[in-house]
C-alpha cells in the first residue's frame, strides 16, 4: 500500500478510497471529528478540559457496565456519559463543573471501570479482551456500514444542539456574570453543555477510544485558539482542524498498517497544537520587533 502511493499517488487515492472499512471510517470519522472539535472548542474556552478527560474515562466504565450487564455496549456509553455530564454541571457554580467535583468523581469513575471489568471478565461466559481493548483504544477501522451512518447521524443531532445554544453559550463562556444579568440561563446552559460534552466522549469513544478522545477534543480546539482570537472564526477552525487531524490520521494507518489509526489521529492532532503554537511564538515576536522598531524612530516635529 505504501509503496503504491508513493509511485502512483492518485492511484494509489483512488484505491485506498473504494475500500469500504476505510468509507466507513471516513464517514463515521469525519462526522465524529467535526463534532469533537466544536464541542471541544467550548470545553477549552470554558476552562473544563479536566471535565472532558473525566467524561471519557466515564465513557469507559459505562462500557464495561454495559457489556457486564450484556446489553448493547453503545447505552453504556450514552448514558453514563450525558447523566455524570448533567450532574457534573449541576453541582458546579454557575453551572460549571467544579474541579473538587470533578476529581472525585474522577476517582469515583475509575474504581467503577475497575470493578465493572473484573465483573465482565469473570462472570460473563462470552467476556473476552476485543471489546475492553476497543473501548479503551477505538476501532475506527471496524466500524460496520449500519455503525458509520448511525455515529454520523448521532453525530449531526449532537452538532446542531451545539449550534442551537452556541451563542448565548459563548456570552455565557466569556462573561458569566453580565451574561446572567441579560438573562442568559446560565446555570441551565452548563449542564446541558456538559451532556452534550458526555455525549460527544460516548460518540468519539467508538472512533479513537476512551483514553485518546480526550486530544481530539482539546488539540485541535487549542491550536485554533492559538490562531485567532475571533471566536467564531476559532469555533470553525476547531471544526475544520479535527475533521483534518482525522482524515491525515486515517490516510497515515492506511499508508502504514503497523500503524494504529487512534495513534496516527491522536499524532496528527497533536502536530496541529505544536504548529499552532509556533506560528502564535513566531507572532509575538514579529509584534514586539514591530513596536520596539516603531519606537525607536524618531519622533517629528
């Protein structure tokens, strides 16, 4: 496959591109992606990252609750996910989680996962490794046609609840307070941001795994950051930074099987932060040179 798109890239895009696991994983990918990248540009501005990385290791436990209960693995997810999303929100200030609250349920969680997993791979008679690994790891390369239209349609739902509470959501995100005053529901915007935030851990998980959402999320959303301070401007760039981390990453597993597609994504992904802080680097230092230059002239008159 390497060498194939090395001597002949078009063809070599063109082959990689009728195989169906791999249409699967780009339509369950990209629709996955752009939501992980909205979603997480809200998480970064808001200051709840801590928050997203507790919801995917809930994301976790619900699975193994799900598969320790033998009922669809995906209502473990959703489920745990949105409810801890909505307490979380609930038991914060100006509901925003609170990192006290988050810690605990952090440590709370992953005792739960610890203990849903002996449960599931010493009571269950068809308990096997393959679907721990998957929920930890993701299986993005597996996902079945039915599977990739469902997550894009979930996907495009959870996307468009996003965009319905956006702005007051971003009024709220960067003023609290005068945004409570102009009658914003505050204190209802931050735990139904959480849920869609526990949703978006429960959807990503099934693409990259419960322990790597957590980049997908925060990586592209700080490198747009990086770039522009124009919210919404930074709101599509996080979009559009995810859905690429998530197409390079794909064509890198592709191009290179030894090569996990959670990996490639989460690497590209973090090739996009380490980017983005740099051209910001290369900015400060092209303002200072500027202002001391204007400085120094001399002054007329």
């Amino acid at each position: 496959m390497t060498v194939l798109l090395a001597s002949n890239p078009v063809t070599g895009l063109a082959n990689m591109l009728s195989q169906p696991f791999l249409q699967h994983a780009l339509l369950a990918g990209t629709a996955i992606a752009l939501l992980s990248g909205l979603v997480g540009y809200f998480v970064v501005l808001r200051g709840q990252v801590f928050a997203g990385d507790a919801l995917s290791h809930v994301a976790y436990a619900g699975a193994l609750a799900a598969l320790a209960a033998g009922v669809d693995l995906r209502f473990g997810l959703f489920a745990s996910t949105i409810a801890v999303g909505v307490v979380l929100g609930l038991l914060g200030g100006r509901g925003a989680a609170d990192d006290v609250v988050i810690g605990t349920t952090f440590a709370w969680v992953l005792g739960l996962g610890v203990f849903f997993l002996a449960l599931y791979t010493t009571h269950s008679s068809t308990g096997n490794g393959t679907a721990n690994v998957n929920v930890l790891f993701g299986s993005i390369f597996g996902i079945s046609s039915g599977s990739a239209v469902v997550a894009a349609v979930v996907a495009g739902v959870l996307i468009a609840a996003l965009l319905v509470i956006a702005r007051p959501l971003l009024f709220a995100s960067l003023d609290p307070a005068v945004a409570a005053a102009a009658g914003v529901p505050v204190r209802l915007l931050g735990p139904l941001f959480l849920g869609i935030v526990g949703a978006t851990a429960a959807e990503a998980s099934q693409a990259v795994g419960a322990l790597l959402l957590f980049g997908l999320l925060a990586a592209p959303a700080a490198a747009a950051q990086r770039l522009t301070d124009r919210p919404w401007r930074a709101l599509v760039l996080a979009g559009a930074l995810a859905v690429l981390a998530m197409w390079v990453g794909l064509g890198l597993a592709y191009a290179a099987p030894r090569l996990p597609p959670s990996f490639t994504i989460m690497a590209c992904a973090t090739a996009e932060y380490a980017l983005a802080a740099l051209v910001a680097v290369g900015r400060r230092r092209r303002e200072r040179f500027r202002s001391r230059f204007v400085a120094a002239l001399p002054v007329e008159g």
